[in-house]
C-alpha cells in the first residue's frame, strides 16, 4: 500500500471511509461478544469470565477488554445504540462512559435512551461528554486526586494559613485561595503595553495580552475547514504579516500560536520564497 502519491483529499477521504468500516466492524465484534456471552461459550473454554476470556482467549489488552465489556452492557440494555455504533456516531469510549454513568445512576430505560441522543455525535473530549451526562443525571462531579511534594517552607506556610482561615479541609482552602486569586486578578485593570512596536520579540506585557485575547488556546484556523486549533501548549507569538515584510510587534499584528502550527505557517513561508 504505498499512499505517498495519494492527494489530500483523496487521502482524506479513504480514511474517512475506513473509520466507517471500522465503526461497522465495532459494532459487529460487540454482537458477537454478545452472542458468547449468552451462550456462555467461555466457561466451555475454562475461563472464569467474559473478562479473562477477551483478555487470554482474544488478546486484548485489559483496557481494551473492560471498554469492550462495558460497551456490552450498555448495548444488552439499549439496543437503540447498535445502529447509531453502526453509523459511526457513537465511539467506543463513549458507549463505555454511558454504561458507567447510567450504571452508577440506576437510570431506566427510557433515560439510558435519553443519555444516548444527549452524547451521540459528541466529538469532544470524553471529560466533556461524561460532565454532559453527570449533569443529565445530577450526579456529584468526579472528585480529582492532588498529590504534590512541597518543600518545608511551603507546607508550615500551608498550615499557616489553614488556620488562619479556620479551615480544616484541606480541599476547601485551596478552593477559597485559588477563587481569591481569580478575583483579584479579573479586578486588575488592563495594562498599557508600552512596546516599541519595531522590536522583534513580544515582551512580558505584550505577551500576556495575547495569550488572554486567545484565551490560552492556538488562534490558528484551517483554511479549508475553518476549524481553529485550541492547542493549550508550547503556545508562542506569531506576526500575522511577517516581522521581515515590516510587520510589526503589536498587539493588532500578532496571534498566538502552538508551536506545530508556528513552524507550519514558517515553513510555508519559507516555500514561497520569504
Ligand atoms: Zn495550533
């Protein structure tokens, strides 16, 4: 198979056709995984579980196996889901989050049905998708795990102010200091960038303007689609027209950038002959 002379958009497209077949093909292993089950084929072979079965007899990973199984679970329940896995608008670890969620409500049919139409076609981060459904069920969020090292200093200091602010909750301290520090920072007027718009580099000030305009995020959007980036890392400032065609370094000519999209944007300047 070489694909090095595909065109993009017919490369595009063969993927996009494979993902279908791909999401047909899911949906069959978890009819057949659903037909062993009910014949109990497993306990014929020596295994304990459909578990241990997918994971020794069928060499998937345990991950994989609990994803699959739990996509089961929901399916045996809803039976609605099948053809929407069929289509492709219902991903693997959306069905898994579907059967923890509507598990650990005690949802009934009619709501597992619901919880269905509310995440199918939910192309966002999974975090996003089981937030969508806490909510739909009114259950407590997820509750995080902070483990950190600090240094002596930091820890009496810590205890300082617990007692200070007469708080025995560790997680109730931080959340009043770090609502604190939101407040006193949306309070802070706007600062003046005061910066020589010739000089290259966006310094400090001009550099977290920026990054507030962008809202942390890459500002780069897709020509052909209009989709933007959103990259949360590595971000950099970037001149819309190029320092070297006289751009200059304000807060008008410049964007923030991931560093994949910077580099992207420099090499096709730099094949333009710029
Ligand atoms: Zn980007």
């Amino acid at each position: 198979m070489n694909l090095k002379n595909l065109k993009n958009e017919v490369l595009l497209q063969n993927t996009k056709n494979l993902i279908k077949e791909e999401n047909r093909i899911l949906a069959k292993v978890l009819a057949h995984f659903q037909e062993i089950e009910s014949r109990k084929l497993y306990l014929e072979l020596g295994y304990g579980g459909l578990f241990s079965f997918a994971v020794k007899e069928l060499g998937y990973s345990e991950a994989a196996a609990q994803r699959r199984i739990e996509a089961l679970r929901f399916l045996k329940k809803t039976p609605e889901a099948l053809p929407i896995v069929e289509k492709g608008n219902l991903n693997l670890s959306n069905l898994s989050l579907l059967e923890r969620i509507t598990k650990e409500a005690q949802a009934t049919h009619a709501q597992n049905v619901e919880a269905l139409n509310l995440i199918q076609a939910e192309t966002t981060s999974a975090a996003k998708a089981e937030n969508k459904l806490r909510e739909f069920f009114k259950l407590e969020n997820k509750k995080r795990v902070i483990s950190m090292e600090v240094d002596e200093e930091t820890y009496q200091l810590w205890l300082q102010t617990k007692a200070k602010m007469g708080e025995a909750k560790d997680a109730v301290v931080l959340k009043k200091l770090c609502q604190s520090r939101q407040q006193s920072e949306s309070k802070k007027t706007q600062p003046k960038v005061r910066q020589a718009p010739t000089a290259r580099i966006a310094g400090v000030v001009l550099r977290r303007e920026l990054l507030k305009e962008a809202g942390h995020r890459c500002q780069y959007v897709s020509p052909i689609n209009a989709r933007r980036c959103e990259n949360q890392h590595f971000l950099q400032c970037d001149h819309k027209v190029p320092y070297c065609l006289g751009g200059e370094t304000t807060q008008q000519n410049m964007r923030v950038l991931c560093q994949q999209h910077n580099q992207m944007v420099y090499q096709n300047l730099k094949s333009i002959n710029l």
